[in-house]
C-alpha cells in the first residue's frame, strides 16, 4: 500500500495531490525567460477577438433592427 502523506503529513486518500505534483514537476521548463514579445502575442489575439466579437454583435443588432 502506497504511503500518501504530504510532506507536511496530510492526508490525500486519491494521492492527487502527489500525481499533481508530479505532472507540474515533469513538464516544468528549465529557464523562464520571457521575451515581451512573445507574451504580448496572446494579448494582442484577445484584443482582436473581443474586437471581432463586438462588430459581430453589433452586426447582427443593425440586421435584427434594420
């Protein structure tokens, strides 16, 4: 039987928390050196997409109305 104690002895029935920590540890990256460009590059996606949702919406109020 496998011993699911924390290190700071709480216990975890599932042992999640220890697979979590596992899968976070497993694909944690090396260095984190963001370059501002590239964390602007979401930003700029989310801008564009909240800007084409309400063109949309305003399109269709000018058609429903019209």
């Amino acid at each position: 039987m496998a011993n699911n104690q924390g290190p700071q002895g709480n216990y975890d029935p599932a042992g999640s928390t220890q697979m979590f920590r596992a899968f976070v540890d497993e694909g944690a990256p090396q260095s984190r050196q963001a370059t501002p460009a590239a964390s602007a590059g979401p930003r700029i996606g989310l801008i564009v997409g909240v800007v084409a949702a309400v063109v949309i919406v305003a399109a269709v109020a000018w058609l429903a109305l019209k």
